[in-house]
C-alpha cells in the first residue's frame, strides 16, 4: 500500500510539474505576443499623429519627414556580425515656415522630445506654432529607441549616447539640404531626456 501511494505522489508531482512547466511556457508565449502587438499599435499610433501634424501645422508651415542616418548602434561590439558597423537610419520632422523669405538665412532650433521611449508627437503643436510663427525652422529627430517605428528601432536606445548624436545628424542635415538656413544661428530645446 505504501509503495503504492508513493508511486501515485511520484507520478502526481510529475504531472504538476509537466502542466505547470507548459503554463509557464504558455505565459510567456502570451506576454511575448502581446509586447510584438504593442509595437505594432505604436506604429499605427504614429501614423495617425503624422496626419494630425499636417492636419494641425499645414496653414502655416511646410513639414518635410526625413530619413537620415546617423552613427553605428553603440550596444553591437560584435564584430563578426554583419552589418555591426552600419550606420542607424531614423527620422526626424523639418518645420519649415511659410511666410520666410527663402532668399535669406533663417535660425534653426532642434527640438528633441522627452520620454526616452516616447515620440515626437503633436502633443508640442502649441509650441511649433510658437516656434514657427516667429521664424524659425525647426527639426526634430526621431532618435533611436523612439516609439513608434517598431520593436527593433525602440531597442536600439542607447541611454545617453547615440540619440544625441542622432539629434546633432538632424542639425547637420537641415544645414546641408536647406540652403536658408543660418548655421551661425542655431539652438536646442528640449526636456527631461530631450534637456540631456
């Protein structure tokens, strides 16, 4: 009899464990499907604000979405992986306003969004206009680690490092594509992560 109970503990404990082991295996399916279906909704999320933008800023400015490059990712030092060294291409938004005179040199303000995991969204529309209103340009990058641009972008985030040398390859590029704008004249705003 005791040989038998122990058998039957033996092989319950067995059963529990396997069932227990494969709800675990389950969960974490699910919190994997659910974290790819966030990215997901992130960039549809985007997409809509995108309009919202042009929507919101078309009656006084002109908005261009650029893709640009900007350094290697800083976290892959695995050199025998292709691709290690390439550049990260994002984008960044160029405000350009409409009542310029494009014959002349404008002042350029780079705007970085806060959040570390955030975007540049039109929750700042009441400061473009600002902004825009009184004449300046304004670009603002979509840095590594952004939301909004799928799952493998947002695990680019480099803490520090490289989304300001993304934000300084925004600067760089509006000063070379917009012949009106003034080099000599250009500033950063930004808070909490895009202050740093």
């Amino acid at each position: 009899m005791k040989t038998l109970f122990v058998t039957l503990l033996v092989f319950n404990t067995y059963l529990f464990a396997q069932t227990n082991l494969q709800l675990l295996q389950k969960n974490d399916s699910i919190n994997q499907t659910l974290l790819n279906l966030e990215h997901r909704l992130d960039v549809l999320e985007k997409m809509i604000d995108d309009v919202l933008f042009f929507n919101r800023l078309s009656d006084i400015c002109t908005i261009d979405k650029v893709f640009i490059y900007g350094p290697p990712n800083a976290n892959v030092r695995d050199t025998t992986k292709i691709g290690w060294n390439n550049p990260v291409r994002f984008w960044s938004y160029v405000f350009i306003p409409k009542h310029i005179n494009k014959k002349k040199k404008h002042p350029l303000l780079v705007f970085v969004h806060g959040g570390v995991h955030a975007n540049f969204s039109t929750y700042n529309v009441h400061i473009l206009r600002e902004m825009i209103m009184q004449g300046y340009i304004v670009v603002a990058p979509e840095y590594r680690g952004s939301t909004g641009y799928g799952k493998k972008f947002y695990e680019l985030i480099d803490y520090g490092g490289r989304e300001i040398d993304d934000a300084d390859a925004s600067r760089k590029f509006v000063i070379d594509n917009y012949s009106f704008v003034d080099s000599n004249r250009v500033g950063i705003i930004g808070w909490s992560h895009g202050g740093m």
